[in-house]
C-alpha cells in the first residue's frame, strides 16, 4: 500500500510533539524509515511511544501497519474486517 508524504509529515509532526526523536522518511513510496536518535538520547519509553503512535496514526485511518524484524522499517496494508465468532 502507497504511503503519502502527507502522512509522513504529519506523522514526523506527531512523533515531536511527543519528544520522542525519533522521525520517518521515505525509503520508497511503500516503504518508510524509522531514524531512531542519538545513542544518549535513545531510551525504552522513547522508542515505544514512537512505535505506538506509528501504530495508532495509521490505525485512526484504518490501515495496519507491519513493521520489519529490526523495527527499522514499516509499511502498510488495509485492514482486514473482524470476522465473527
């Protein structure tokens, strides 16, 4: 699924509002990035509220997002309808 640079702006806006410093580009137009801070200012609670607000930006558009085994990348796909029980 395409990400928009749009989303990348906002989403780049959100991660600062949150002090987390962490920040997404663009690896291709279905992949993004996820550049991690410095070393001194990399901390636990940082990088899982960096995490979930990537989560919970794309959740609020109904799109899931995946995240490569390193955390180092993400994309997207839609969200597939609960099935009943």
């Amino acid at each position: 699924m395409k990400i928009e640079y749009r989303d990348i702006v906002l989403l780049n806006d959100q991660l600062q509002k949150l002090a987390t410093r962490y920040r997404v580009s663009y690896k291709n137009d279905q992949v993004a990035c996820i550049e991690p801070p410095g070393e001194c200012c990399l901390t636990g609670d940082r990088k899982e509220r960096a995490f979930a607000c990537i989560e919970d930006y794309f959740n609020k558009k109904g799109i899931s997002v995946v995240f490569s085994d390193d955390r180092l990348y993400f994309s997207c796909a839609e969200k597939q309808p609960e099935k009943p029980a």
